[in-house]
C-alpha cells in the first residue's frame, strides 16, 4: 500500500532530483570531501589537467593519500592538503569518490 | 510512515526514475517546502545555492542578485596585464537556474526583516525564508583614505571588484608611456585576496618587461609583510630584476592624502607621484550586512565557525568575505568551501539532524607569469574543544619546486573551481 504512494510520488519527481541525490549516501565522508571539488571539480570529475578522482578504488585512494601525507610521493600541493586530514578521514573520502560514477570521469 | 527513512525513499525513487518514469516536480509552491533565501551570487552565494540542493531538492533556494552576470577577481589580473579577456572571466547564473531548479532573482536586496524572517526587494515583492544567507562580499571604505572616494575611483582605479575597473587599468597602463611609475598601494589586513596585489604587481611587470621595459612599479605597502612573501621577492629578482620596489609601511607610514588629478600620494615621510596609480582602499562587509545588523566594530560579520550562522541574528548565515572565518583568508576558495559546510549545516537544522565533522580547504595561487606560479594552501576543521576553526596543516610552494607546475594547477583550479560554483 505504503510502496504504491511512493512510486505515485516518484512519478512526479524530476530526473535532477533523483540523480543529485547521491551524496546523501554517505554523510560524513561527504562533509569531508567536498572540499577537494574546488580543485578536483564536484564529484571529483576534474574538466582540467588536474587529475579527477572520482571512481578511485578505495584501496589506491588511500594509498595515495597517505604517501602525499608522508611525503614520500612526488607533490608541490597535495603533500601539504593531505597533512591536513587522519587516515579515518583518508578511509570516509575514499569511500565517497569510489561511489562517484567511474564513467563520468 | 514509521521506519520510511528518506533514503529509502530515494532508493525507490531512483529505480522508478531508471523506467523512465519521471514528470514535473509539483512541490514548489507548497507551503510546508522549507525556504532558503540568498542574497549575492559570488563564489559563496551561487556555491551554496548549489549545493544545498545538491543535498537536498525539496528545499526552494532563491538567489537573490542584481547583476545577471558575474566577472571573478580571481584571473583578473591576467586581463590587467592583457595576457587574457575580460570575457574570460564572466559567468551567469543560467545552469543554476535550469539543472538545479535554483530561482534567481535579478534584483537587490534591501533590508531584512529577522523576526517576520523576509527580505525586501528593490523592485520585486517581499520573500520569506526559513534560512537566509548573506554573502555580500566586500565594499570600500570610502571615509578611509583622504581624497579617494567612490567618485575618484573613475580616475584612479581599485580594480578590486572585477569588471569596468579591471578594463580602466588595463586601459591605463596601455596608455601609459615607457620609462612611466605604476604604484599600488595595497592596504591593511584585513582585506580580499590576500596575495592578490603583489600577484598583481608582478603580472604588470610581465606586461611591462615585454613592452614598456623602461617602467617601474612601486608598492606602498600598509603592512610590514605579506602573503607568501619570500616566493614573490625571489621570483621578482628571478625575473624582473629591479623592475618592483616594495615599500614597507616602516618606510613610509600612513598614507595622508591622495591628489587625484595629479595621481599623487602623500605619506607620512614622502610624496609620490604615479603615472598609473591604483589603491585597493581597506575593506568592509558588503553593505547589506551592515543595513541588517550582522558586522561588528571590525565592519565584518562574527558567525558561529561550525555552522556560519550569524552571532547577532538567528536563522541567518554569512558566508565568504564578509564573514569572520578566520583562519581562512578571505579568498573565492575560502567562500567555496564555507559555503559547502554552511550549505550541509542548513540542510541538517532545516532536516533537524547535528552538523557533521567537515574540513574546508583554501589553495590561493599566485601567477609571477603566465608559466610561473606560486601558492599558499591549508586545510581547516572546527574544533568542538576550542569552538573555532582552526588550521590543521598549511604551507606554500617549496623554494625547488616547479613553478611551471603549479601555473598548470593555477589553470586547471580555475577552470574547475568556477564548474563547481557555477555548472
């Protein structure tokens, strides 16, 4: 009964509204990653030279992360972003930017 | 509707959409739909705008902005030293409106009402909010500086609003003939962007080293330092050797008066007299936050650092510029990312949920020339101990680093960071 109000209700819903609602997914890891949009483009799909990072495997976001994070991996930038968040924190964004879409990178 | 979570109700949405099985959205005018009310569309208005419904469609946002267009500041002095367009610079508010569903509203606002929570408008009829933001950005002091007011602006450009005063210096400094001074007087902190003049200050010796070879630049300076300091002085030898002479408050004092017509400068212990002349005056919250009761003393608005909800008024948030956030420097970044938090914290009071742990990060990038580039960049989270943000790591460009790099990053920062406040 309850089922049959909500599609009636979904029938009414635009694309738009259906699609944005992704980040609500994750909560927290969306709180925290969001900031890198300003440079990575919303979602993490950069339309630059700047590498896009939605889509990453979990593990190789870490990964990468926590290398900027110990400086043992090539930056100018992102060693210095990355100092900036905990390996939770690494684990929460990793999360989000592997839920985005893959194919909209 | 006991244990029909609205995620839920998304998911079940969602496989219906996927049918195809989609129509128009007929909660607009309801009266129970919460309402968000904007007033400026800069990084941190339009930012905010999107993103709130990003998190959640239902909510009705209203845009509030006078201009139909918007030039950023940030690329503005590359137009200055004629190595880009003023056009390159302008946006609009039409994805806004057409994939978000965001109501823009070309007009500008004019007081505030915070018990019966509406806005006046100019021209348009009364709005009624749940939630207000106010992101003004920043006006001048025109009382500031003895002989420079908002008259002799025409004259002398600030060019710190991009726009007709980027294309008034620009004009200048193409008229200006070699062997001529530029002088900058930057001023105290405070104030928008702060690498900005010095960024400023060596694109027009790009411009200048190229064609007016002769010229020269001074900075009088109303601070006894500046933003990333060591990287513009090394990066100044490198490549304009003794091209830009900055002058240190310590040198000079205040500034006492300016002869405009003669684009003369008196200060304490000098006179100067410029060919090209441009004073970026000290700075305030944008007029409207003042009107409404959000500044302080300091001209700026306090606001709670978890949530950017005005100390002074309830169920009104300020944002970018205007706001006191530091830490953060007052940057288009900055205002991008308070607005994310700002925009999360409205959605969960409006939802009735806590605030959640975020982080905010600013990258301000600085071009020397249009391959040479340096930067200052630092993540921020509010800690719940000290009831403030507060830095948790920052840092610039290392003396070594690759500057032609960091002008590619500078390139792609900007294309992406405008996509996320504007697409």
């Amino acid at each position: 009964m309850i089922k049959n109000r909500i599609i009636a209700i979904c029938l009414l819903l635009p694309w738009g509204w259906v699609q944005s609602s992704e980040p609500v997914e994750s909560a927290d890891g969306w709180s925290l990653s969001v900031s890198c949009a300003g440079c990575h483009g919303t979602f993490g799909k950069s339309f630059s030279s700047i590498p896009s990072i939605n889509g990453l495997d979990e593990e190789e976001f870490i990964r990468k992360l926590s290398e900027f994070k110990e400086g043992v991996r090539p930056a100018s930038v992102m060693d210095r972003i990355a100092r900036g968040f905990n390996e939770r924190d690494f684990e929460k964004m990793a999360i989000y930017f592997a839920r985005q879409k893959r194919n909209s990178r | 509707m006991t244990g029909f979570s609205r995620r839920n109700f998304i998911k079940l949405c969602g496989g219906a959409s996927a049918l195809g099985l989609y129509g128009c959205a007929t909660t607009k005018t309801s009266p129970d739909v919460a309402k968000v009310v904007v007033i400026g569309g800069g990084f941190g208005g339009a930012t905010l705008s999107k993103y709130v419904k990003l998190i959640d469609a239902s909510i009705h946002v209203t845009l509030v902005e006078p201009n139909p267009v918007f030039h950023t500041c940030p690329g503005s002095n590359n137009v200055i030293a004629g190595i880009a367009d003023l056009r390159s610079l302008l946006w609009n508010y039409d994805t806004l409106k057409r994939k978000y569903g965001i109501e823009v509203v070309a007009d500008e606002a004019m007081d505030v009402d915070p018990i019966q929570k509406t806005v006046r408008l100019k021209n348009g009829p009364v709005l009624k909010y749940d939630r207000l933001i106010v992101a003004p950005g920043i006006d001048f002091r025109w009382d500031a500086i003895e002989g420079y007011d908002q008259q002799a602006s025409a004259l002398i450009p600030h060019a710190w609003k991009a726009g007709g005063q980027t294309q008034l210096l620009r004009s200048q400094l193409e008229a200006m003939p070699d062997g001529g001074v530029v002088m900058i007087l930057p001023p105290a902190n405070p104030f928008r962007c702060p690498p900005g003049p010095y960024e400023r200050a060596s694109l027009i010796a790009y411009y200048l080293k190229n064609h007016k070879p002769r010229s020269k630049i001074i900075i009088l300076d109303a601070k006894t330092k500046f933003s990333k300091q060591a990287l513009f002085m090394q990066g100044w030898k490198d490549l304009y050797p003794g091209m830009i002479e900055w002058i240190s408050w310590v040198g000079e004092g205040d500034i006492e008066r300016i002869g405009v017509k003669s684009r003369t400068v008196f200060t304490e212990f000098g006179t100067h007299k410029a060919d090209v002349l441009n004073i970026i005056p000290p700075q305030k919250a944008g007029a409207i936050a003042e009107k409404v009761g959000l500044t302080d003393q300091s001209g700026w608005c306090p606001i709670d650092q978890n949530t950017f909800e005005s100390t002074l008024a309830p169920d009104i948030h300020v944002i970018g510029d205007a706001c006191i956030a530091t830490p953060m420097p007052k940057s288009g970044f900055s205002a991008n990312a308070q607005a994310k938090t700002c925009a999360l914290a409205i959605v969960n009071s409006i939802n009735g949920k806590s605030q959640e742990q975020a982080a905010l990060i600013n990258t301000c990038y600085s071009y020397l020339n249009p391959d040479y580039a340096i930067s200052v960049s630092a993540v921020y989270g509010y800690s719940n101990q000290e009831r403030k943000l507060t830095t948790r790591s920052s840092g610039v460009t290392p003396m070594d680093a690759d500057r032609s790099i960091e002008a590619k990053y500078a390139r792609g920062w900007y294309r992406n960071i405008t996509a996320d406040t504007f697409l």
